[in-house]
C-alpha cells in the first residue's frame, strides 16, 4: 500500500461546457509553471473557458506541456487552435509552446483584477516558495511590489513541510488551525528548518496538533503581514497563489491587518495563468492591429 501524501494538494481540471469555442473571435491560453504548482487556464473572447492544476515535476517544459494537455482534454480544442499563449511564473522561459513570457507580478496584477475587480490595489500573492507584495491600478497594472523570496516561511512549500510532519491532508489545515481554546505564540518564522525543529519540540511536549498548526498559522500570517507593512496596504486587498486557500492563514492576516480580504470570483491559484491569458488577449488584438 503507497504512503499517504498529506502535503499533497489535489489536482484538477475544469471546462465551460456552455462555452462553443468554435464559433469564437479569440482563444488565449496562460500557463504559470510555479515552483510547487502548475495551473494552465484557456480563455475564450477574454472569458474563462477551462483550466488544470497539477504539480510542477523536475522538469518544467514537460510540466507545461502537461497542464496544458489536461486543460485541453475532453474540450475538443488542440493547442493550435489557440491563438495566443504566454507562460508566466517560475518556469515562464521554458514553456516550449508559447509566443511570449510575462513576470508572474504582472500577471498575478491582472489576474486579480479579473478575478477581484477593478477596485482592488493590493494584492498579495502566496506562491509555492515566495510571497509578494503587489500594487496595482483600476487596470491591474503593477505600480510598485515588494517580495520575499529567500525563504519557504510564509508560503505553500513550508505548509506541505508541515503537512507532512503532522500526518495532516493539507486542505485540512486551515480548519484545524481554528480548534484551539486560545490562540498560541507563533512557531519560529524565520526557517522552515527551525519552525519544524520547534514543532517538533512541541508534539514531543504534548501539545496537540491543532495547536500546533494553529502556531504555524499564526507565525506564517505575521511572516507575510509584516512584508505587506513594509509596501503598505492600499484598499482595496486580496490575496492570490494557492495558500490563498488556506482560511487558517488568510484569517489571521485579515485580523493582523485588520482588513478583510476580497472574496475571489475563481480559484486563488490560477490567478496568474488568468492574468498570462489576459495578456495574450491584448497581444493577439494588437497584432491584428498592425
């Protein structure tokens, strides 16, 4: 029998069946092969026709070939029926089939404009091994960022460590945290390496795992708000990458900066694959333009 992954995420799949992409003007692709994840996200005339999540692999230009092939799958739609496609995250230069590669602050800009609205200007982005600070205008276009990325505190790889050392499913996560009478001192948030050293401590001390998570919550949330003190937070705020479904970390966030978060129209994850589409919209009726 396999070993249970607990730090794995599920992945998925999903199409508009009500969509007929055959009769369309304009079909872009966007894929963000991030560090932990990869997402794929196909719009047809500037609305979200499909996407896919899977894990990133070793190598990244088979990791974006496979998303895409699963955000395609059951569609009847080939690559080449797309018209336009940009990479964008991590592996943005080696996603073999794109015409073009965009920062993922740029299009995690754009992708929460889509998904948030065109009234949001801060956005905070929780990747698989980095956090950024991102503010942009009614567009969603950057007007300045700030970003954390020399250490996995704070973002989705330290939460998979943690999954995996508390034998916990990582979606159940953010709900244990809140199962506390009280809420304790934050673990170490400075390392992965010392967080999981002191939480290991802990268990060994007798506290229960939910305590324990709640701790990591805890310390991951101030971790990530005190990057955001350091840009400011201009109203209004939203928070995209996959920890953005963590309601144990999204919640203390809120409380610490005492600012509820915008509620997403999608799902957090894909916002980047969603802004990268978005682009290849502009880019391909620009070059119809010309």
């Amino acid at each position: 029998m396999a070993e249970r992954e607990f730090w794995r995420w599920k992945e998925y799949n999903w199409h508009d069946e009500n969509i007929d992409w055959k009769g369309c003007d304009t079909i872009t692709a966007g894929v963000d092969v991030g560090s932990v994840s990869s997402q794929a996200v196909i719009m047809v005339d500037g609305k979200l026709y499909a996407f896919a999540s899977t894990r990133t692999g070793s190598d990244s230009p088979q990791s974006a070939q496979k998303v895409m092939d699963w955000a395609l799958e059951n569609t009847g739609m080939n690559l080449d029926d797309i018209h336009y496609k940009v990479g964008t995250g991590y592996g943005r230069v080696n996603v073999p089939f794109a015409d073009k590669a965009i920062t993922e602050i740029a299009c995690h800009a754009r992708g929460g404009n889509f998904m948030y609205g065109n009234t949001v200007r801060t956005i905070l982005d929780m990747g698989g091994q980095d956090c950024k600070a991102i503010h942009c205008d009614e567009r969603g276009k950057v007007t300045n960022f700030l970003m954390n990325d020399k250490c996995a505190a704070g973002t989705g790889r330290g939460m998979e460590v943690f999954a995996d050392l508390l034998a916990v499913p990582i979606e159940d996560i953010g709900e244990l945290s809140f199962d506390v009478e009280k809420e304790p001192p934050p673990v170490s948030s400075t390392c992965v390496v010392f967080a999981k050293s002191e939480a290991s401590g802990l268990l060994r001390k007798g506290w229960p795992k939910n305590k324990v998570i709640a701790a990591y919550c805890n310390a991951m949330a101030h971790r990530v708000v005190t990057l955001l003190e350091r840009i400011g937070v201009e109203k209004d705020f939203a928070i995209t990458g996959g920890i953005g479904k963590n309601i144990g970390v999204v919640k203390r966030i809120e409380d610490e900066l005492g600012i509820e978060a915008l509620k997403a129209d999608g799902d957090t994850q894909t916002a980047g694959a969603v802004g990268a589409a978005l682009f290849g919209k502009a880019l391909l009726e620009k070059s119809r333009k010309s």
